[in-house]
C-alpha cells in the first residue's frame, strides 16, 4: 500500500482540532506495522506544533508495560514529545474541551541537568545527568476512535498524548529506590490504580536509558532540562467529568490532576 505521511498527520491535527476522533491510521495511511512511518508523522505533527510558538520541553515513554506491549505485538517502548503547552501545574482544573478521550496514569518525571548524548548509555551516565525526580501525572489522549490503536497509530499519534502534570516535590535520585517505589492514584478518596516502578520496564532508570540510546541514535538526544515521563507505574484509568486524581508515591509525595465537569462549546 502507499504511504501517505502528509494525509496521516492532517487526520490527526484534523481530530484534535475538532474534537471529533479519526479512524484507525493502519492499514489505510500507514501500513502495519510500519513503526518507521509513524514516527515520521509524529515528526511533521510536531514540527508543525514549534513551527507554530511551542516549545519542545522533553519526551515521554510509552508502552513500557509487558503486557501491554505484548497486547499490541510489539517487544520495545516507544516514545512522543512534550511541549510547553502540554504543561498542566499541579491541581489546576484541565477542560475536557483541551481532550477527545482522556485516560490519567501516575508516572515518574525525571529532570536532567545534563545532556546525555550517546547512544549507549550506562546507569553511572544516568546518575550523573538526572538532576531530580517529581511525581508526575501523564493524561494520555488519542486521537484514534474508540483506542482502537496499534503501535503505528500509538506512535503517529505522538504516542497518544495530551498534557502532564508535575509534582513540586524534587527528590535526588540516589534518595528514592525507584524499582520498589509503590504507588496509588486515587479518586475521591478510593484506589483506582496501584502499581510499583517495578512495572515499568523492571525500573523506570531502564525506560530513561533506552529512551537516551533511542534518541541519540536518531540524532536529537536528551539534553539538560528536559522532563522524560517514565511510563505508567500502573494500569491507565479513564477520566470521568469533574473528578480530581491524586497520585502518591512512595518516596516521591504526591500530584494532582483535576478536570471540569463539562466539555466547553
């Protein structure tokens, strides 16, 4: 089948614009399983968004979940940018207008405070670029009806996501054991989703690594002041109008996503 790069990424700006999802990117715009092509739709998508005044603030890892991975046949993570207007300060209220089909994970942030410009990357080059930690809210959004996705419409879709939410407690990485480190997201007071860091690819320091290995080999490597979401520390929860999710973990404290009750016209 033909690629259309240009079609694929109209769809998608398309969606989110009018607040109405495309349909599944595979198997009409982009072939299956054609990963590559995929990120070159994120690429246009996001040179379009700095094009316009963002500002790339760092990157997020997707599909760092086995299990997850395994659902959608693939063996790696993968990964989308983050600008500034994807910044939500900790519990301020998001309008469901800015979301098609929003869903909240709680994830760990790192902020570097140095470059980390090569494609192999060992844990010593980790502890020496990560400055701190923040816990950190991912509200992951799709632009694709239904979630009905794949890696290559997760991937185009600038691996479906919406905003994020950063905590305001820095901690030093060597004070937080980010392999046991538990976690809760609750709702109105009551546990929706538990995990641990374990569940992001054994660690969240290995999803950092191979996100620097990654990026580095495609030649716009991590650099000082970049924020990298981890990826989930546990299952995905969708969001209900005018709920308040608060996300603690263990060694980290805790952040806050709130969204309103109605969708603004």
């Amino acid at each position: 089948m033909t690629v259309d790069i240009e079609a694929a990424s109209r769809e998608l700006t398309e969606a989110r614009d009018s607040g109405k999802p495309c349909p599944p990117l595979r198997g009409r715009l982009l072939p299956e399983g054609d990963v590559e092509s995929a990120y070159r739709v994120q690429q246009r998508q996001v040179g379009e968004w700095l094009a316009a005044g963002q500002r790339r603030v760092g990157a997020k890892i997707g599909l760092t979940s086995r299990a997850v991975q395994e659902s959608l046949g693939v063996y790696e993570p993968d990964f989308g940018v983050l600008t500034d207007a994807m910044a939500v300060p900790d519990g301020v209220e998001v309008g469901l207008g800015r979301l098609l089909q929003p869903r909240v994970e709680a994830e760990v942030a790192f902020v570097l405070g140095a470059d980390l410009p090569d494609d192999r990357v060992t844990t010593a080059d980790l502890l020496r670029a990560v400055d701190h930690l923040l816990p950190a809210i991912e509200i992951v959004d799709s632009r694709v009806a239904g979630w009905d996705i794949s890696i290559v419409d997760t991937v185009a879709d600038n691996a479906s996501s919406g905003l994020f939410v950063l905590g305001t407690t820095p901690r030093r990485l060597g004070d937080v054991d980010l392999r046991l480190c538990g976690m809760v997201l609750e709702h109105a007071g009551e546990p929706v989703s538990v995990g641990a860091g374990a569940a992001c690819l054994g660690n969240p320091l290995h999803a950092l690594a191979w996100l620097a290995g990654t990026m580095a080999r495609a030649g716009d490597p991590l650099r000082a002041g970049d924020v990298v979401l981890s990826g989930a520390l546990g299952p995905m929860v969708p969001v209900t109008p005018g709920a308040a999710y608060e996300a603690r973990i263990s060694g980290l404290g805790s952040v806050r996503a709130c969204f309103s009750r109605e969708v603004a016209p």
